[in-house]
C-alpha cells in the first residue's frame, strides 16, 4: 500500500490570522487602518483554514490592505492608529 500525492496548481488567496477574524451583530470581519490611520470594520466571507493559524478570505479585502491583528480589544470601528509593520 502506498499513499500517491500530486500537486495540482497554486491559487491566489488572501490570508489573515485567524485571531484578527471576528464577529460583531451578527458579521464576520476584521478591523482595517485606512491611509489615514483610521480604523474601519471591514466584513468579509471566511474560506478554509490555512495552516491552522490563518483564514483565506473570499472576498471583502484586497492585497494591500492593512489588517490590524493585534489590541484588538483596545480599539473600535472610528478609532485612529498608527500601524507598526514587523519586518
């Protein structure tokens, strides 16, 4: 007996951790920082988990966009940041 395993292609997703996913009334989303620094609640449509930590996102978010992942109990949608990148 063995055990055949062949890749079929790649496909193009949007990731975000899993703990920056969250509901509030009733919709699935994330808080995102516009260019301004202001935070904004961004619904989105969850897909499949992705190494356990991560979601892909169907749609609602584009490449490019600044997800916040962490404080998240600090802020709210209207609040103001200034967002720190890990290099």
């Amino acid at each position: 007996y063995g055990t055949a395993m062949f890749k079929l292609g790649k496909t193009m997703a949007v990731l975000v951790p899993e703990s920056a996913v969250f509901r509030q009334l009733g919709i699935t989303g994330v808080y995102v920082a516009t260019d301004t620094g202001a935070v904004i609640f961004q619904p989105v449509k969850k897909g499949m988990t992705y190494k356990k930590n991560f979601i892909t996102v169907l749609n609602g978010l584009n490449p490019g966009m600044t997800v916040i992942t962490g404080g998240l109990d600090k802020i709210k949608a209207g609040s103001y940041v200034r967002p720190e990148f890990n290099k």
